[in-house]
C-alpha cells in the first residue's frame, strides 16, 4: 500500500493508522433514453472522492440530497461497483487489499469487517424473522458459531451490549419500537466483531429523544469495541456531536475537510459556511442572527455547472469560478492539523462559522 | 342559510378576546379500529391570535398532524371529533367547527379560502396531471369571483411572491417539471392564492434540504410579515419552532405537556419532558457539546399510561402521585401554563 498522499486531520499523532483508503473513488450512473435504452448522459454522483478513515474515529460525510454521500458509503463497501478508483482496507498486521479488485469469495472475508447500519429500521429488518435469526444471520453464514448453544450466546451478548434484554430474542421487530429496532440492526452490523461501521443517516428516522440514544450508543460502542465509523448524514447538529473530523459533499466532490471543531468555528469553503447558516438553531435568541440564505436548488449531478459547481450559488462567486474547476487543497497554516477546501478563495474570504449563543441558563 | 351558525357555543365564545382568530378547547379526536380506540388528541387547548405564529412541537404520535387534521375537517374516516370546540372566528362571529358538516358548505367556504393548509409532500397538495397554474387558478376561481384571466394574472402574481424563477412559465408547468424546492413553493402559492386568515403547515420543511428549508421559513416569515395572517407550525423540529414561532404547544401523546411564549418554554422549560427534548437535541456552538436522552420510547398507542400519559420515561416521576390521575395545566408564568404536578395540583387531587 503506497502511503497516503493526502493528509488527513491527526497528522501530529504518529501512533494512528489508516483503515480504510479511499483513493480517487469515481461512480457514474448512465442516463439512458428511449427505446433501445441509448445512452444519452452521466450522472457523476461521484466525482473524484479520496480520503482516509483512521481506525478508531468517526468520519461524517455531510451534505444534502443527491451530493453522492450514500453513494460514496455503498461504493467503499461495494454495495455498489465503483466506476473508478480504489479503496485500500489494511487490517492491523496484514498487507492491504484494494476492495474494488477483489472477487466475490474474498469480499465477502474483507467484508465481516466492514458493516452497514441503514436509516430506516422498519425496512431493514425482516418482519417475519425473529431477532435470533436477524443477528444470527451473519453468523450462521459465515460459520462464525458452532451449534445452536453458541450461536444463542453470542446473540445475548449482542443484545446486552445494544442495552435490550436477551430474554427478547425469539420475539419479531413489529414488538419493537423505532429505537429498538434501531438497537436490533447496530447488533446484527456487530454481530461478526467487525473494524468499520458504516452508518448511513441513521438516527435520522429517528424522534429527537430517541435519536439522543442512538447517538450516545454508537459512542459508548466505539469506546468499548474501538469502532471506526463512517458517518453519512446531513444533520450538521448531529453530525458536530458525534464525528471527529467532517468532509462535506456537493455535486459528488468533497469540498472541505478538517476536525469537526475547526470546521464548524473556521469554514473555509463558502457551501459549508451556507449549510452551517442555514441550520436551524433550537434556541429562538438566535433567530435574528444574519444568515444566508442560498438561491436555488443543489446542482443537477447529470448536468453540472463549469468550473466549480458550486459557483452558481455561490455569494463570492467570481470569473475564475466558472471557468476552472478547483482542486481540494490544504489551507490550514503550518503546523496546525490538516484543512482542505476546494475553493480557489479559500485562504482570502473570511468566512463565518458557529458562535457561542448568549442563551440563558437552562432550567433557570 | 349561511347564517345558520351554531349557537351552542356562542357562551363560551364571549369570554374569547377580540383579536382571537382561533380558540381550541378541550378538543378530542379519537380513531376507531379493531384493536380499540386510540385517543389521538385528548383535550387540547389553545388560541391563535390574528398575525401570529404558533408553533405545535412533539414527536411521533403526539397528535399535532390530527390536531390540525380536526381544525380542516379532513380527518380519516375511522377518526371522530368526540368532545371539544374549535372557535374560529368568521367576520368578527365565533363559529365552532366541530359541529359543521365535513363537507358542507360553510366549511368548504372556510377551507382554502380562510384556513389554508400546507403539507410536507408538495405532492399531496397537487394533481401530478393538471398544471400548476390551473390548480392555482381553480382555488381562486372557487373563493373569489373572477374571471379566468384575473386569476391567470393573480396566480402569476403568487407565485413571484414565493419567488419562482420564472413565474409566467412556472404556471403553465406540472409538478414533475419543478424541483423539490420549487414545488414547496408553488404549494405556498396555492395555499396563500385567496390570502387566508390562518395557515396551517404541517412539517413543511422536513422533507427538504437544509438550504431550501432555510428558505421555505425565510417565506413564511416574509409573507407573513405581509399579509398579516396568522400561521399554525406544526413540527417536530425544536430549531424550526426557535427559528419560527412566537408562542408554542409542547404535546406528548395527545395531552398538552407545556404551553408559553416560545423565549420562555426555551430558555425556562418547566415540563420534564420539554426539558429533555431540548436537552436530547445536539446544540450547534464551538466546543464540547453534552446531550441527555430522554429514557425508554413513545408507548404504543394501545398501551397508554395511566396519570401523567409521560410518567415511565420521566426523571422527576413521583410514586403514588404520577400514575393515579392525570396532572392539571398549571399557570406558571403570564401566558405560560405546564401540565405537571411537580408544579402544583395535588392539593386538588384529594
């Protein structure tokens, strides 16, 4: 595995190691018309996307609908076939693979340690299996457990380390509420002890208090299992309390990474200033505050703008915008961790994060 | 025979201020099925003022969608209005909608021409095979006497106001031309074609992204502003009713939970359930940010609690009070009021 070329936010530690390597990951889907089904166009849902995930963080790729996010997910696990570029998976003390060349027999190793929880846990459990057979399943398959005994075992255990009651488990979802069942599915993404996780908006069906849970419960499991995860989501709230570092998406391209802090204080991409303006704040103090407000929609990934897609909606906006597509660069000065904008402005504009509200205390 | 108002109602109405657009009491809507009777909404009280925004906030199964599902008359089959009134006041006289026919006339006089509603699916509000304009232009032609042309220029004029790119080529589009964003906006032109007194949305931005929701509210502000109507914020999303609203509705399964100026309910939540809602929620400012969920998940409808609907989840529960009868709303603050006995009401229990 060549070392990586692009640097990513805890470079001052050197104890850290790279998990999983995204390197200039590309997904078209083809636009086909008529009746022979001709293809007329590409949709590029991903356009160029690399980056590092390093064992033990959480990384949160952000963005809003259609900027490739879940796209980028589904290809790093190989839901989805990429169209181009690699993702290199190191395991500790084995030589890394590169996912996307791998045959069937040996992706399905690679992938006990690469699991996925979905959003919407009413679709993703089948209702007329009971929750033994729904976290057994990937145990069963991959011979992981010997016997009926061992498999009940390791099922409790699941169960217990998901804070539901292993006395549950020859019960069925529909006896289960949206958070349980949130709770079933993160037990069966662990049932084959895996490295990654890939969480993909999923706290996002989810009601506020119920949601709290669920995010505190992935923490405490990285904590006590040392998980990696790729967060997908476009809470940029939740996103600030539960990832490490951020890379926010549109039009299939990364077009800022940095530690979640110094992203959300210091922006230094204008659509991550705009996303970071446009989220509503619960505390009505704040309602004044000047925002801005993007014109609008989110760029069309089958008919993308030139230069940088973002140009159109964007208030800086200048000649040398629409004519030249910028590269994803670090701006952060020396010595601090790494920052990547793909703005040609990035260094120039002073852009606007989050501040600290003078909100009253609560319960006061 | 359109001065045929009930008048059962007319004794309670006197003691409504006179810049009251909307007063509901004690409303209960309940669905009938099968496996038994869910109380959807359970005695509900409040008061739209004219000109403003009143937020309903809660989650899942709270009753705020049927809360306003009741004030439209648009309610499921197997759901009825079995107690409550809902006063609105038409031209200055307080009629109670729970007693007019769903689909009669005075209601289908009221509804879309002084109640409008706005949806969180742009598609439930329009036909994907009649265009824009002509739904636009139907709505108006029905409330108001004009001809087609005055409508065609009025529905145009409407949809600039909500700030279509293109407005005289926007109208004669459908809804599978325009983006989510667009049709959001063509929905608030519909809504707002016969300039209502009331605007009921439900959810309206969350289904959209987050720059298109901050636009969707920036709207509402502005039209708002404009026409001075009253609008009814029906959300489960605590930074839209901040943003947003000038007093909110805490519900929580079908019961009203806390009821205040919404600077008061936020910055002094009373209710242990408004407190841990806000305390569930991330916060967006720098540093370490710490949230509390709130224990266990909704009951199902089926199973409801006995006393307080919130007692198993809440922190502050007190044995002996909590689950034997339901806790009264307690004036807490001028226009503040929170249904907790933490706050009061035992006494009167006895």
């Amino acid at each position: 595995m060549t070392a990586p070329t692009i640097p990513h936010g805890k470079a001052g530690s050197s104890n850290e190691r790279v998990i999983i390597s995204v390197r200039n990951l590309v997904k078209y889907f083809p636009i086909e018309a008529g009746f022979l089904r001709r293809q007329v166009g590409l949709v590029k849902a991903v356009d160029d996307v690399s980056f590092d995930l390093v064992e033990g963080e959480t990384l949160a790729l952000v963005g809003e609908s259609g900027c490739g996010k879940t796209t980028t997910s589904r290809c790093v696990i190989q839901a989805l076939k990429p169209t181009a570029g690699q993702v290199l998976f190191q395991m500790d003390g084995t030589p890394a693979v590169d996912l996307t060349q791998l045959d069937k027999k040996a992706l399905k190793v690679a992938r006990r340690n690469i699991r996925m929880i979905y959003q919407d846990p009413y679709s993703s459990l089948n209702p007329r299996m009971t929750l033994l057979q729904i976290i057994g399943e990937p145990l069963v398959i991959n011979r992981a457990v010997k016997g009926r005994a061992e498999l009940e075992e390791r099922v409790a255990e699941l169960l217990r380390m998901v804070r539901l009651d292993p006395g549950a488990m020859n019960r069925y979802p529909h006896a289960f509420s949206g958070g349980q069942r949130q709770r079933i599915a993160i037990a069966r993404a662990l049932s084959l002890s895996p490295k990654v996780v890939i969480a993909d908006e999923a706290v996002s069906a989810l009601d506020v208090s119920v949601q709290a849970q669920i995010l505190n419960l992935l923490k405490e499991l990285q904590k006590e299992l040392g998980l990696t995860y790729l967060f997908v989501a476009h809470n940029l709230a939740v996103v600030k309390y539960e990832a490490d570092r951020v890379a926010v998406m549109y039009a299939g391209k990364i077009v800022e990474t940095a530690e979640t802090e110094a992203l959300y204080i210091t922006p230094k991409h204008p659509y991550t200033e705009a996303l970071l303006s446009a989220a509503p704040n619960p505390d009505p103090d704040t309602r004044n505050r000047p925002r801005i407000v993007l014109t609008g929609d989110v760029a069309d990934a089958g008919n993308l703008p030139t230069g940088c897609a973002f140009h159109p909606r964007c208030q800086y906006a200048q000649d040398r915008c629409r004519q030249e597509t910028p590269e994803l660069v670090n701006v952060a000065n020396a010595g601090e961790p790494a920052h990547l904008s793909a703005c040609h402005f990035a260094k120039e504009l002073e852009l606007v994060g989050i501040v600290a509200t003078v909100g009253e205390a609560r319960n006061g | 025979m359109s001065n045929s108002y009930p008048t059962s109602t007319l004794d309670s109405a006197l003691e409504i201020p006179a810049n009251t657009l909307l007063s509901v009491r004690n409303l209960q809507t309940h669905f009938f099925s099968r496996e038994g009777t869910v109380k959807a909404v359970d005695g509900v009280t409040f008061d739209v003022k004219q000109g403003e925004i009143l937020g309903i906030a809660g989650e899942s199964g709270c009753g705020k969608s049927v809360t306003s599902q009741s004030i439209m008359r648009i309610l499921p089959k197997n759901a009825k209005i079995v107690g409550g009134e809902i006063l609105y006041n038409h031209q200055g006289q307080f009629i109670d909608l729970t007693t007019v026919e769903p689909d009669g006339k005075m209601i289908r006089g009221i509804r879309g021409k002084e109640i409008a509603m706005i949806f969180q699916e742009p598609m439930t509000a329009f036909s994907p095979v009649h265009t824009i304009g002509n739904q636009i232009i139907e709505t108006i032609r029905i409330h108001q006497p004009m001809s087609q042309e005055e409508a065609r220029a009025k529905a145009i004029e409407m949809l600039y106001r909500v700030g279509m790119p293109n407005p005289g080529r926007n109208i004669d589009q459908y809804t599978f031309n325009l983006s989510g964003g667009m049709r959001q906006r063509a929905m608030v032109a519909l809504a707002l074609s016969c300039q209502p007194k009331l605007l009921i949305a439900d959810e309206p931005t969350t289904a959209v992204d987050v720059t298109i929701q901050a636009q969707i509210l920036r709207l509402l502000r502005e039209i708002q502003a404009d026409l001075g109507m009253a609008i009814i914020m029906i959300t489960h999303d605590l930074g839209v009713i901040a943003e947003l609203t000038d007093r909110v509705l805490i519900m929580y399964l079908g019961k009203e939970v806390e009821y205040g100026p919404v600077k008061n309910v936020f910055h002094h939540p009373r209710h242990p359930y408004t407190r841990g809602l806000l305390a569930s929620i991330p916060k967006m400012v720098p540093g370490r940010i710490e949230i509390e969920p709130i224990e266990g998940s909704v009951p199902s409808p089926y199973a409801m609690p006995t006393g307080c609907k919130f007692h198993p989840r809440c922190r502050d529960f007190m044995r002996g009070v909590c689950e034997v009868s339901e806790p009264p709303l307690i004036p807490i603050a001028p226009g503040h009021e929170v249904s907790c006995y933490l706050y009061g009401g035992r006494e009167e229990r006895a």
